[in-house]
C-alpha cells in the first residue's frame, strides 16, 4: 500500500519540474538559461541542458557565454548536430564569417534534413552576401525559401542577392523582380521588398533600352 500511494506522487513531483525547452520556445529565455544552469550543476555533462542554455543566451545576444557553453557541448559530443549549428549561429554573429561557415556546412553534412536546415541555409546565404558572392547567396537562399516559403524576409535578401549577381543580365534581374514580388505577396508592407523591387525594375528597363 505504502509503495502504491508514493508512485503517483513521484510522477507529479516529475511534472511539476521546470522545463528549460518549454521556457525557450514561450521565448522565457531568462527563465531557460536558470534552468539550465540549476541542471548543469546536477550534471555537467548534460548535453540537453548545453543545447538549450546556447539557443537561449544566443536570443538574449550573449554570444561569449554560449560560445563557453557551446565549446563544452563540443567536448561531450563531437558530431552532435545541433552544437555545430550553434557554433555556425555564433559565429555569423560574431562577424567570423569563415568559421560560420565551416560549422554550416559541417552541419548540412550531418544533418541534411536537421530541425534547423532552413536556418543554416539561410545564414550562409546571408554570409555570401557579407562576402559579395551573390551566386553563392543565390543558391543558399533558393534552398532556405524551398524550405520555408512564406518568409517575406527571406525572398527579399534572396531578390538581393539576384539583383546584385545580375546587374547586367536581363534574366537575373527579372528572377530577382520575381523574388521581390513574391516577398510583397506575403508581405506587401514589406518597405525593403518594395524599395528593391523599384530599384531592379529601373535597372532592368535601363538594360533594356540600351
């Protein structure tokens, strides 16, 4: 009888305890790195915990701390996907566009079809616009829309990157005319959209008059 009544209770305690996940995806991202940390010094080789307690400081802008975290998470588990992500995250935010790189890209090899590819795609192509490799760019940001299409940001750095890639070339322009139209069907307030839409319009035509 004794052991029957203290079985339930271990199961509600259970539920009763703070979810650092839960935290993070309610956008509690205080709340989450608390968590997390409480966790941690239960167990430092909480992988779980690393993972979350980076996406969380990553949102709040503390990208020294997850990078500390992130490299720990590295040493617990070398390939797991979602640390290499972070430290690809980190690095884009911390203007190391090289090695932001070569985390993404080691992360589209280990997970090609990973929770997080339509990010990665999407930060690389942002990366190849920092660089001026608006091909590149092009390619990248194809892939993250396929992914995600009702981005309105998204089609309109991918019209960017045509735009740039295509100054005088007719069919690239008119493929960025039809990537910022996309992004002002989804958004048509979308100031960015518009102003480059007008911008490659006006390049097209003075293309074409030539």
């Amino acid at each position: 009888m004794f052991l029957f009544l203290i079985f339930p209770l271990g199961r509600g305690f259970a539920q009763n305890q703070p979810d650092a996940l839960v935290e993070y995806r309610n956008r509690n991202y205080e709340s989450a790195v608390t968590i997390c940390r409480s966790e941690l010094r239960v167990d430092p080789n909480n992988l779980e915990s690393h993972v979350v307690l980076c996406w969380s400081l990553i949102s709040l802008g503390r990208y020294e701390e997850a990078l500390n975290y992130a490299r720990r998470g590295r040493n617990l588990s070398r390939y797991d996907p979602r640390i290499v992500e972070i430290l690809g995250e980190i690095g884009y935010y911390q203007g190391s566009n090289k090695d932001a790189l070569e985390y993404f890209q080691e992360y589209v090899n280990l997970a090609p079809e990973g929770g997080r590819i339509d990010m990665v795609y999407y930060f690389i192509g942002e990366i190849y616009i920092r660089l001026g490799r608006f091909r590149h760019a092009d390619i990248a940001l194809s892939t993250a829309v396929h992914y995600v299409p009702g981005n309105a940001v998204w089609w309109t750095r991918l019209a960017y990157a045509r735009e740039n890639a295509g100054r005088e070339n007719a069919r690239e322009l008119q493929e960025a005319i039809r990537a910022y139209e996309r992004a002002l069907l989804l958004n048509a307030q979308y100031a960015d959209a518009r102003r480059g839409l007008e911008r490659t319009r006006q390049a097209l035509a003075a293309i074409t008059i030539r």
